[in-house]
C-alpha cells in the first residue's frame, strides 16, 4: 500500500511539473496565435480603408476601422514579448531582429502608431484628399517594419 501511495504522489507530482512546465509555452503560443490574428485583421482594414477611397466614399466610412487600426498600431509592441518568436516552438514570421534591435522595433512600431492616429483623425475630418494621402503614409510605415522585422 505504501508503494502504490508513493508511486501515485510520485506520478501526481510529475503530471503537475509537466503542466506548469506546459502553460507558458500555451500562453506564449495564444500570444502568438492573437497577434497573427491581429495582423490579418489589421490588412482587412487596411483593404477596406483602401476601398473605400478608391470608391470615393467619404473618409467618415471608415472612422471605425481607422479607429481600429489606432489601437492596434499601439499594441503592436506588447504582442512581441520576450520569448515569442521562431523560439517557441510556433510557426511565425517575426524575426529575430524583433527582440535583438528592440529600439528599431519600436521606434518603427510608434511611427506606424503615429500614422495611423492621424489616419483616424482625418477619418473625422472630412478631408477626402489629406485621407487617402495619409493612408499611403500608413501603409508605408506598415511595410517599413514589415521589411526589417518579418520573414518574406
């Protein structure tokens, strides 16, 4: 009896390292997984905003999904923790220079932010021509840390 009692602690001790061990690998794969999903969400505002110019539809069409590409231009840095890239295990295109030139990430990350808040602002203005302007702006600060920070 007092050997299936050790082996069981023994046994509930290993299932319990191996779960610990286990969840940040979870979480750092749903951080991931989130801003992929992020990412791919973002392009579809971005094609939706492009649209919508190209149509001539006015730029108040699209405060929500300006608004929506602001806040996420904002979070872009958070959904590159330390440890959230080709290490974990998780298929993604960042790069390692994501982590090892933080200061570029960033700084790349707070232009597009900047872009896209005055992409938002003009959203409200009204102003036609100063919106699709901005918008090119935006997509170049987008494809500027695409180009030095993503896997082609």
């Amino acid at each position: 009896m007092k050997r299936i009692i050790t082996a069981a602690a023994i046994g509930l001790t290993c299932l319990a390292g191996a779960a610990g061990a286990q969840a940040p690998q979870s979480a750092t794969a749903d951080v991931i997984k989130g801003r992929q999903a992020a990412m791919m969400l973002s392009g579809v505002a971005m094609a939706s905003i492009k649209g919508s110019i190209d149509a001539g539809q006015p730029p108040a069409s699209q405060r929500f999904a300006t608004r929506s590409l602001s806040r996420w231009a904002h979070a872009v840095p958070g959904m590159f923790p330390a440890g959230s890239g080709p290490e974990a295990g998780v298929q993604t295109n960042a790069k390692a220079e994501i982590w090892t030139d933080r200061a570029g990430f960033e700084a790349r990350a707070a232009d597009y932010a900047a872009a896209a808040d005055r992409l938002a602002e003009l959203a409200a203005s009204e102003d036609a021509a100063a919106f699709g302007a901005q918008w090119t702006t935006v997509r170049a600060t987008c494809q500027a840390c695409h180009d030095a920070y993503k896997v082609s």
